[in-house]
C-alpha cells in the first residue's frame, strides 16, 4: 500500500521530478505525463498541486532564488558599511555562479532557456533592490556620490550575471571590475 505524505513533501517530490527531467531532456520537451510517470502517481495528482507545466517551472525558479535571496539578506548583517557592501557583491558573484551552475542541462544541447530566463530575471531584481539600498545607504551616509543608485545598481548586477552567464569570465577580474566601479563613486574627503 502507498504511504500518504504531506502536501509540501509530495509537492516538492513533483518539483524535483520536473527539475530532473528538465536537465535530461529540456523544458519544452519534458511533458506532463512524463513527470507524473518518473513519481509513479495518478496525472490527476499533478494537477491537484499544479495547474500547468508552467507553474512546475515557476516552482523551480522559486526554489533557486529563495536560496540565492537567502544567500543575500546573510552578506547583509555587516555593521560596517565597506565590510557589508564587499560582502555582498563577494555573495553575489559567487550566487550568480551557482545559480548559472544549476541552469544547465546534461549536455549542451538541452534548452533550459525558459526556467533560466524566469531564474535570472528574478535573481537580477532581487539582487539589484539590495545593491540599490546599499548604494542610497552610501550617500546618506557621505560615502558614496551616486545620482542614479537603481539604474547603477541595475547595470552592476546584469553586468555580473551576464559576464558569469558567458562562462568565459574570470571571477577575479569581475571583482575587481566592480570594486573599480564603487571606489570611483567614492565621495572625496
């Protein structure tokens, strides 16, 4: 006889299934019945907890940014300011890697493109709204002088998860781009 589990146990079985099928084979060419197949469950089941495909991807996105938001808010607990800002560009970057890590299938030819694309986009605002308080922080405090702290911190996070995304990017040479970038916003004194 089957064994009952609970809702966040059985959903999350689903969201594993998919996210492992998705790498083998691709988004697009993962189905339905192939998830509900890979877990052994009625299809029904699928869509007491799902009402698409579409909503498994988004589940998977969910899972990656709440680790990589997780990541984040701990790089933010820093009282000194410079301290704080290094270590969360330092969180960023190395979220960014892990992240793009997990958006790859099992070969080169499998297209993740729809749940790296939903992945990324979440990842870059989230990391963005944090990057903007820290730079407006900045200014208050007469550290920093810069005018469009969104659009500056738009531009630096895109920057890293691209270059990361690129693969062909140096690690040390993105920190050192961005650490390049915030000294010269520097207020003088």
């Amino acid at each position: 006889m089957r064994e009952n589990k609970d809702t966040t146990e059985r959903r999350e079985e689903f969201v594993e299934a998919a996210e492992k099928l998705f790498k083998e084979n691709g988004v697009v060419e993962t189905t339905i019945n192939a998830i509900v197949k890979e877990l052994d469950v009625a299809k029904g089941l699928f869509y007491y907890y799902f009402q698409s495909k579409d909503d498994v991807i988004d589940a998977i996105s969910e899972k990656y940014n709440q680790s990589f938001r997780k990541a984040l808010q701990r790089a933010m607990h820093n009282d000194d300011y410079d301290e704080r800002l290094e270590q969360y560009l330092e969180s960023v970057i190395v979220s960014f890697k892990t992240m793009w890590s997990n958006l790859h299938g099992e070969s080169e030819d499998i297209d993740l493109s729809i749940l790296a694309t939903r992945t990324m986009e979440e990842a870059k605002e989230t990391a963005s709204s944090l990057l903007r308080d820290l730079l407006e922080e900045g200014n208050a405090s007469s550290i920093l002088d810069i005018h469009y702290p969104k659009y500056y911190a738009e531009m630096i996070i895109s920057g890293i998860a691209d270059l990361i995304g690129r693969n062909d990017a140096d690690m040390d040479e993105i920190r050192k781009m961005i650490r390049d970038l915030i000294e010269r916003s520097r207020k003088e004194k």
